[in-house]
C-alpha cells in the first residue's frame, strides 16, 4: 500500500495556513499565554492623544511588567547618573516610548515561552527568544553605525521580527495531531512567517515601516528610488548576520550583492565592527529585557 502520509501533511498545512490567513484577515489573534498587558500598552504608545498617566495605569495592572520596566530603567545603559527609582513614571519617562514597548513586548514573549500549555514547543521558543535577542541587538547596532534610522525603534522591529514564527509554532501546538514529523511544519514557518508577522503587527497597530520591515524580512536584494538605508535594510540584515557569528568570510558572501548591505554601506571592516559592537549590545540587552 503506498504511504500517502507525506501528502496528508501537505493537505493538513494548507489548510492549517488557509486558517492561520482567515484569523489574521478578521483581526483575531490568538496567542496563547501572550499577556493582553503588552498589546495594550502597545496601542497607547501609539496614540497621539494617550496621557502618560494612561500608560502609567496600563503598565502596572500588571506587576511582574511593571517591575520589569523599573529594572530595565535602573540597568547601566539607562541609569547614567547612578540614581535608583522606583516609580514607573519616572521609569517610562527615563528609558522613553519605544525601549517602553520593546520591553513590554520581549517581556510577552518571555511569559509565553514558559507557559506549561506550550511545554512541548520549548526548545523551539528558547531558540526563537535568542535569536529575537540577538537581531534587535544587531539591528540597534546597524541603525547606530550605518544609517539614520533610530536605533530603538530598530532594536523594536528586531525584537518582533519572529512574532509570525511565534504564532504559527503556538496555533501548531493547538493541534499536536496534525503535524506527525517537523518537516511540514518547518516548511511552513519557513514560507508564511514573514507575512504573518506582517499581519500581526499590522493588527496591534505598529508603524507601517515596521510592519513593512517585517513583512519583508528576507528580501535582501530589493531596489529603492534612494540610496537611504531603510528600516528594511536593517532588518534583512540583521537576520543574515544573526546566522554567521564570528564568520566575517562567510557574512560577506552571504551579502555580496545584496542592495540592503550596499545601502548601508556594509564592508568588511564595517561588519567588523558591527560584530564586536553587537556582542556588547546582546549582553546589554539581555540585562535590559530578562533572559
């Protein structure tokens, strides 16, 4: 009897995705174990006419958030001055709106990645939080040095850039009998991850560059009418340099060619730098956002 189980995986992922789209197009997103807390503090910093004692109240309804925006605003790379605080307007006022929502989002992430209900995609949400971790470091870095772009907003679409792989691993975890090996399942995230995650921040509200950013993650080669860095310069490039650490050699074939490193004017000296640089930066950030 020929084996049509390679088939039924094919059908079953498609029809996963279809349903993945539908959820996504009525602006249902469902992420188990992902605090409500971050997606609203997400929205108020988004809007213009949002009073900071709105986002005082909505960051701390939840205590473990609120006192992991008070660390943050004590660590190194925001306490210049060596005074301690522990009120959170002063917190948010020290560290800003975006390193606000960036905290409040890696902070999301880190609930979810330890959620009993999700016990079997651990290994895989582990790996996906350092790589996050690593790519906002790397794209803060790149903004700095190579571009005008703003580097918390950078080191935000960094961090966010594995949100479609998030959805779709904890929608999967739904749904254990519908995926018999990881083929499939890899396939899928390697195919539809970035327009998910285009659609989920579409959805919560964030800047159209950043979801655009987001959207198109794996175009390096993509053309512009300037020769600017972009936002999705950055992001395409970071994700490339998250995967050669420590190989200069294989980095530069890796984006040889590639409009978005020409953009940012990438040479082997430059990559240099932002190598070391990053290292430095992935430990700040760890500091910063909890491991």
């Amino acid at each position: 009897m020929p084996n049509t189980q390679p088939t039924t995986q094919v059908s079953s992922g498609f029809e996963f995705v279809k349903a993945l789209a539908a959820e996504l197009s009525r602006g249902k997103i469902n992420l188990p174990s992902f605090p409500e807390v971050a997606i609203r503090v997400g929205q108020l910093l988004n809007d213009p006419n949002a009073h900071i004692d709105q986002i005082v109240r909505a960051v701390g309804s939840d205590p473990a958030l609120a006192a992991r925006l008070l660390l943050v605003s004590n660590t190194a790379s925001f306490n210049r001055s060596g005074a301690h605080i522990s009120d959170l307007r002063t917190a948010i006022n020290r560290i800003g709106h975006t390193m606000v929502r960036t905290a409040s989002m890696a902070f999301a992430m880190s609930q979810l990645r330890r959620a009993a209900k999700l016990d079997t995609l651990r290994a895989r949400l582990a790996e996906l939080w350092q790589r996050s971790t690593e790519v906002a470091a790397l794209s803060y870095v790149l903004a700095k040095m190579c571009s005008k772009v703003n580097p918390d907003e950078a080191m935000l679409a960094g961090m966010m850039h594995g949100i479609g792989k998030l959805y779709i691993l904890t929608r999967a975890a739904q749904h254990p009998n519908l995926f018999t090996d990881h083929v499939t399942l890899d396939e899928i995230l390697d195919q539809w991850h970035a327009s998910i995650g285009r659609g989920i921040l579409e959805n919560w509200e964030f800047a159209e560059s950043m979801s655009s950013a987001i959207g198109e993650q794996d175009d390096l080669g993509f053309e512009e009418d300037t020769t600017e860095s972009t936002l999705r310069d950055i992001i395409a490039v970071a994700i490339v340099m998250a995967s050669y650490p420590g190989d200069i050699a294989g980095l530069e074939l890796a984006l040889h060619g590639a409009w978005s490193a020409t953009r940012l004017g990438l040479d082997q000296k430059r990559m240099q730098a932002v190598m070391q640089d990053c290292a430095l930066e992935v430990a700040a950030l760890g500091e910063a956002l909890g491991s």
